[in-house]
C-alpha cells in the first residue's frame, strides 16, 4: 500500500509528470504507432480540417455533426507549426492538439482540486484514479475529449474565481467561448455563474453576461450553418441522419435501456455502468443537501449544472439505446472529483478498482488501436 501511495505521490506531483506517463502508456499500447489514435470520429474531423464543412453524402449531409472547436484548433495548430507548408500531417496535428491541451486539462484539473481540497495527498489519489478511468485515454486520441475538458474545466475554475474575488473574468470569458464552440453539451455548464451570483447575491446582471458570451461559441456555429446551409439546425438534421440521434422523452423516462446491460462486455456497457454509478453519485450529493437546506454552498449549484449535463447526454444518446457514454462522462467526473472519497487508505477497494480500471484502459486502448470500437 505504501509504495502504492509513494507512486500516487511522484505521478501527481506535478500534473505534466501523470500526463507524461499516461501519455506514455497510451503510446505504449498502440506499439508507438501514434497515427493509430486517428480512429472512428477522427476521419470526420481529419476532413474538417482539410475541407471544412460540407454536404456530400447522397442524402445531402456531410461533416456537419462536429462543432468546430476541435477542427479549428488543430488546423490553427498546423497552419502555425506548418509556416504556411504541409509538412506537418492532420493527423498529426489532430493529435498534438490533444495532446497540448490535455496537459492543459491536467494543470487545470489539480487548480479544481486545490480549490475544494488542501489535502494534496488525497488530490494526488483523486488525479491518479481518474487517469486510470477506463476511457481516459481519449484524451491522447485525435478526439475533442481533452479540449472540451480543458475548457469545461478552466470555465468552471475560473467562473468561481471571478465570483469570489472579481477577477479571472477575461479567462471566465475565454473559456466559456471555446467550452460551447467545442461541443453542444457546453451548453449546460454556462448556467454556472448564474447560480454561483444568486447564491453569493451579487453580479446577477453580469453573470448572465457571462453565459451569454459563452453560449455565443454555439450560437456562432448555428449561425453559419444557417448561411452556408441555410438551416441553422443543420447540426441537429446531420446528427439524426448519419447517426440516428435524436432526442426521445418516451425512452428517457423510465431509462430502461440505460439498464439493458446485455453482454458482450464492451467498452459501451462499462460506459452505462458508469453512468448510473453517476447518476446515483448526484441523487445521493443533491438528497442530502436537500435534506440538509444547504442551498446556497457551491456543490449545489455544481450539481445543477452537472446534472444538467448527466440528462442531456442520456437524450442525446437514446437512438442508440446509450452506446459510447463513457468518454462523454469525462468532464463530469472530473468537477466532482472534490466530493469524491476516493482515500484507499480508507477505503481499500479503491485499490482494486484502480488496478481493474488500468486493465480496462489497457484493453481499450488496444481494441482502439486496431480499429476497433469501444466507446
């Protein structure tokens, strides 16, 4: 146990040493191919990239499914690494995009933890076992996963900042942007503030500025596809057409899907696992400030707003009876890490799930790498 804790100690003593080695593990498992990270929705944004958004599939929708955040970044990032030449592939610059900003993430995410948490031994435990959650790794992938939580993550750090020592606004500003520019699900974390200045009573009017500046990112979005498409909800048509998504009130309610934990045992069926583990996580959290009249402490408004984004991604994904929840939970994980009791000298089964999460990892980060779907 020791001398799981003293590796727990050096792997998070610095977030760019656990990226490293994370990193590291990734790269291991694909047999140093870096390029085989370039899988599934990476083609649709190696497209983006070198194309834009387009309408050529037979039924007339193309690549409109993605937000541009991801794309744009990485194209930025080539076109700056690249001096104007094409040296530097897209995939490759997919993947140093996500790279960058998962070491971002990791920087970000221990600034979280130092904000709820002085234990730094008990943050240290919190950031080594998320980086051993099964479908961490998508942060190394040519994937949004580690830019949408980089920016879900630095919106929320800095959106408390600002509320509690007006300061951090221009950042507050900056994120929030890039959070809804990255991925429709941003939506749901912009309220944050909102909550943050009823509760503290102050900044009411410019706290909505601030949601409103960071729903732009979006709103842009649906903007241009309304003169390039001319429909601003070509996003949504792209979606229930290529993918069959769509929101489904009668199969959300009850979620009997969400149960249907049929074998194999895939990467998607440990995703739904989670995700009523989580789920639970917040009934359990937001019951007992209920119960307690604690309404205006910062987890309560937290768990509104990841709540909030627990139920959109059961909607957004019950066309395909909750297939690929995994990843997607990342960023809500990772704002309740604080309020987590993940100390295995407490509690040794936290031991044991770490070591099963790493194996999991392992085997997903295989299966990935040869093409394989997971989640």
């Amino acid at each position: 146990m020791k001398s799981i804790t003293r590796l727990a100690k050096w792997c998070s003593s610095r977030p760019s040493h656990l990226a490293l080695i994370q990193a590291f593990l990734v790269l291991a498992c694909t047999g140093f191919q870096p390029l085989r990270l370039s899988y599934w929705d990476s083609g649709w944004y190696r497209g983006l990239v070198n194309v834009g958004y387009s309408s050529s599939f037979p039924d007339g929708h193309g690549n409109v499914g993605f937000f541009p955040g991801y794309p744009v970044a990485a194209y930025l990032l080539k076109t700056a690494l690249g001096f104007g030449k094409t040296w530097l592939s897209t995939d490759a610059a997919l993947l140093l995009t996500a790279l960058a900003f998962a070491f971002l993430m990791w920087r970000l995410l221990t600034s979280w933890l130092e904000l709820w948490n002085p234990s730094q031994e008990q943050n240290r435990t919190r950031l080594v076992l998320f980086a051993l959650y099964p479908f961490s790794f998508f942060f190394y992938a040519a994937y949004s996963e580690s830019l949408f939580a980089a920016t879900v993550i630095g919106f929320m750090l800095f959106s408390e900042r600002w509320i509690r020592k007006d300061r951090s606004l221009a950042l507050t500003l900056l994120f929030g942007f890039g959070m809804c520019f990255t991925r429709l699900l941003g939506f749901a974390f912009i309220l944050y503030p909102v909550f943050r200045a009823l509760q503290v009573r102050k900044k009411r009017l410019s706290s909505l500025g601030v949601a409103a500046f960071s729903a732009l990112g979006g709103v842009l979005f649906f903007v241009y596809c309304q003169i390039k498409f001319s429909a601003w909800n070509f996003y949504f048509i792209s979606e229930r057409t290529i993918w069959g998504t769509y929101f489904d009130w009668h199969k959300l309610i009850p979620p009997t899907q969400l149960f249907h934990l049929t074998p194999p045992f895939k990467g998607d069926i440990v995703g739904r696992v989670v995700t009523i583990a989580f789920g639970f996580f917040l009934t359990r959290k937001l019951f007992l400030l209920l119960r307690t009249r604690r309404f205006e402490t910062p987890i309560f408004a937290l768990i509104l707003v990841s709540g909030m984004y627990w139920g959109a991604n059961l909607l957004g994904r019950t066309s395909w009876d909750y297939i690929g929840m995994g990843r997607y939970l990342l960023p809500g994980l990772a704002l309740m890490l604080p309020w987590m009791d993940l100390d295995w000298k407490k509690h040794r089964a936290w031991l044991v799930i770490a070591l099963f999460f790493l194996a999991l990892q392992i085997g997903y980060i295989i299966t990935f790498a040869h093409r394989g779907w997971v989640a």
